[in-house]
C-alpha cells in the first residue's frame, strides 16, 4: 500500500505548493501583451494627426472654392479640378518636371557607378565617399544660394570656363532653353548622395562568395555587375526610382529659391503655392495638390508593378 505525500497530491492536481494553478509555458501576463501596443500610441496618434487629418482636409478643400480667410467654405463640385485639366497655365507647368525626371535618372546611373566602384578596394574611398555625401546634408536654401552665384553672370561657372577659352558663356539663368538644365543638374548634385548611399549599403550586403565563385568561372567587372550587383540590389533600386520620381514631380526648393519660379522655370508645387498664397485660392491649389499626389500614386504603382517584392536568389 503505497501512501501519497501532499507534493504528489498536488502534481495530480495541478496545483503548486501555495495551491495556485502553475503558469503554463509560453503564456503571457496581460501587461506584457499591451505594452508593444502602448509604444504605439503615440506615433499612431502623431501620424492621424500630422498626415491624415490634413490629407481629408485638404481634399474637402479642393470640392470648395475657400479663399484661406472666409470662414465659410462653399462646395462647388468638380469645379476645381476640371479648371486645372482645361486651363493650359495650370497643368503645362507640369512638362517643367521633365527636366528633373531626367535628371532624377542621371542621377540614379551616377550614384549607382560610384556606389559600385566605392564597395571595392579603391584609393581614398573612404574620402570619396564623403565628397559625394556632403551635397545632401547641406540645407537647400544654402545649395539654391550657393548655385544662384555659381551660374550668375561672370560667376563661378564661368570664371572657369574662361580658363579653358569660353569667353562667351550661355546665360545659364536667364535663358529660357538652358535654365531648366541648369536647375536640374543642382538639383542632381544635391540629391545624387542619398542614392549613393542607399546603392552603397545594398552592394557590400551581398557575400563575398558570390564575387570569388564568378571570379572562378572567368567573369569580368561587368559581368558581375550584370549577374550578381544588380539583381542583388534590385529592391532598393525600384526605392530610389520611387523616391527620385516623386521628388522630381514635387521639386520645389531650387526653381523657388534659385529664380522665384520665372523665366519658365515654374513647377507645379511653386503654382500650387501661388495659386494659395498669392492668389488666395486654396480650394484650387488644394485640387492641384489632390492631383500631385494621385500621380505620384500611380508612378509608385507603375514601379511596385514593374519591380514586386521577390525574392532574389543569386545562387542559382
């Protein structure tokens, strides 16, 4: 006859030596559970606060004709944006964007050609890469600033140009078929760090191995490049594409600063501005805002369709 000891009572019933139920594995307390959440609260609410409620203003703006002042807002339809699809002052200002989608362009081959050559031994590398950095921690008042006197007339640009025999430079501000050009390669050189940075990251991620097994099999600089740099880094280029095409479509500070949006040089974020401030006509400016940013919705649908997120193998 076997006697039962109060431990082995309490093990048939599952119950510790203070008689409570013992806490399963793997169980969470309560306060464990909601306290993630809770760091939530705060960037959730800044988020509503800062990004969403402005976004549903302004787009019930754009169904009114508000001046910014009046207290009354009245509806007036699709009036707004079917003047900012008839009017051609309104929406040809988007072909000035053009000239910085190129650029945007220009801007991704550059970095993506020195992010290449920096993620292998090189001379001074570590110097280059703050050279190309430095122009996008500048603020862009000071760069728009700077480059008003490097193209103004006998500036810097052509201070330089004369050393080499041009003694008779283009207006590069003034002319109507070049200030664009001219606005888009500051805009390029301010810009192209972020890219060369994002390309730089992505390269050195991918593993060694992979470069010495091409090495074996006989493959050159471009054939890595082709097979295992950009297939590796495809994600984060259809990221900058994304970000460098909606930068150009919303450019603003250099054409503002640089030219006050004369001589041709006016964008549509510049328009959208006056058309606010100056004009005081938000409820139009709030439609040409509304229309910015369906088209850089569908440009970063455009890319998402063109670039999906798959997973990339390079060792098959």
């Amino acid at each position: 006859m076997s006697v039962s000891t109060g431990a082995d009572v309490r093990m048939r019933q599952g119950t510790n030596r203070r008689g409570l139920q013992p806490r399963r594995r793997g169980a969470r307390k309560p306060r464990q559970v909601l306290t993630p959440w809770l760091f939530l609260v705060a960037p959730v609410v800044l988020l509503v606060l800062f990004t969403y409620v402005p976004v549903t203003n302004m787009v019930w703006y754009s169904f009114t004709n508000w001046d910014g002042l009046d207290p009354v807002k009245e509806p007036v339809g699709w009036t707004n944006y079917v003047e900012i699809f008839t009017r051609p002052e309104i929406f040809q200002v988007f072909f000035v964007s053009l000239y910085y989608v190129l650029g945007a362009f220009v801007q991704l081959a550059l970095a993506l050609y020195f992010a290449t050559i920096l993620s292998f031994s090189t001379w001074f590398k570590n110097f280059f890469k703050g050279i190309l950095f430095f122009p996008y921690l500048l603020n862009g008042v000071a760069i728009g600033l700077v480059f008003l006197y490097f193209f103004r007339p006998d500036g810097t640009l052509d201070a330089l140009l004369s050393l080499v025999g041009v003694n008779e430079p283009p207006q590069w501000l003034g002319n109507p078929d070049i200030v664009n050009v001219s606005l888009a390669s500051t805009s390029v050189w301010r810009y192209m760090g972020l890219n060369f940075v994002l390309f730089l990251g992505a390269i050195q991620s991918i593993p060694e191995e992979l470069y010495e097994a091409a090495e074996l099999d006989g493959a050159g600089s471009w054939d890595k490049f082709r097979s295992i740099i950009l297939p590796g880094i495809r994600q984060i280029v259809g990221l900058s594409v994304i970000l460098a095409i909606s930068g150009a479509l919303s450019v603003f500070e250099i054409p503002y600063i640089m030219t006050g949006g004369a001589n041709g040089t006016e964008t549509f974020v510049i328009k959208t501005v006056t058309t606010a401030f100056t004009f005081s006509k938000v409820g139009l400016a709030s439609a040409m805002a509304v229309v910015l940013l369906f088209i850089v919705l569908a440009f970063t649908w455009l890319q998402r369709t063109i670039f999906p997120d798959d997973k990339v193998d390079l060792t098959s």
